[in-house]
C-alpha cells in the first residue's frame, strides 16, 4: 500500500537522521579544529540533502558581531566575513534577535533585498536556524538557493531544525577544546 511505502520511507529518513546527529556528535573528537568541525558538520548534511549554499555564522554576545565562520557559496566568494547587529537587520541578524528559524520564499526574498537586508546575491529560497545553547543564540546555520524557489521545503526546515541542537553543542565543545589548546600553547597570554 501506498501508506506503509511511505511509513518505510519516513523510517529510512529517520535513521539517516540519526546517523548524522551521531557524525556531527562524533566529529568533536575527529577534527582537530572548529575549521574542520564546520566542514565535517556540512559534509553530514549535505549527504542527508545536497547543499549547493550553506553557511554557518557565529554571533559574539560582548561586541554584538557576527562572524560568517564557514560557507559554501555557489556564486558570492567574497562573503562579507563580520556583520553586526547594529542598524538594518540582515537575515542573519534577524534569525539572532528572535531565536527563531527563518524560511524565506522568493517574494519575501525579493521585499528584504528591496529594504537592502540582503548582502550578495539574492537567493530564491532561504532558511536560516538559530544555533542555541541553553536560551542563547550562538549562532545561525543557513541554507539558500539561487535558482530553485521549490528547492527547499518545510520538510526540509523541519530536518535542519532537529539537527541544530546537537550541531550548537558540537560548536561549544570545539570552542572550549579550541580555547584550551590555545591557552596550553601559549599559557602567559590570557
């Protein structure tokens, strides 16, 4: 039947799910840095759906900045690196103020490039998920296309939604391990 063809579907969905929420916990302690920690996490979700534009962004609290840390980028290579909080919000910048994932259609695309919210090239679909660490934004991982509008789905958003948990503790843990070795390094400057 029709329906048990889709239950097995969701079943096989649900275990590659799981499969990546283990690679993401797992690659804490097979990369050797926060560089290659955001590679590693791409390389799990883009296995689970390809990922032609991706970026993770790193917000700092004190100076209210955030920090494009990592992003595959079929069109803009020069990413603005550092952005802020302060004036017009980006996209980005909304995701940080309210905690609250974004899933943004060509029409809403095209008003937010119009209020100049939108940096670069201007995507026909875009979903950004806030990385939280107990009631704290550290971050925003996002996905957009510049082709498709129909590329991405709620299904999709739902997907990236489950994984940012275990992807914003994977982020802290490399933070803190990276934090260390610099301080083992190098144990005068503090």
């Amino acid at each position: 039947t029709m329906n048990s063809k889709k239950h097995k579907a969701d079943s096989e969905y649900a275990g590659r799910i799981n499969y990546t929420l283990y690679e993401i916990s797992n690659a804490v302690n097979t990369t050797r840095n926060l560089e290659e920690l955001y590679q590693s996490i791409y390389d799990s979700l883009n296995k689970l759906m390809p990922l032609p534009n991706f970026f993770i962004a790193i917000y700092n609290h004190d100076n209210k900045t955030i920090n494009f840390e990592f992003f595959i980028d079929e069109y803009d290579d020069d990413f603005p690196i550092i952005d802020t909080l302060e004036g017009p919000s980006t996209l980005t910048g909304e995701v940080i103020n309210t905690g609250q994932p974004l899933f943004l259609k060509e029409n809403k695309l095209k008003q937010k490039a119009k209020q100049k919210r939108i940096t670069g090239t201007v995507p026909k679909v875009w979903i950004g998920i806030p990385l939280i660490i107990q009631d704290h934004v550290i971050g925003v991982l996002s996905v957009q296309h510049y082709e498709n509008p129909e590329y991405f789905s709620h299904h999709h958003l739902e997907i990236l939604v489950s994984v940012s948990d275990q992807i914003a503790m994977a982020i802290e843990r490399r933070q803190i391990l990276d934090d260390l070795e610099k301080k083992r390094k190098n144990p005068e400057s503090h």
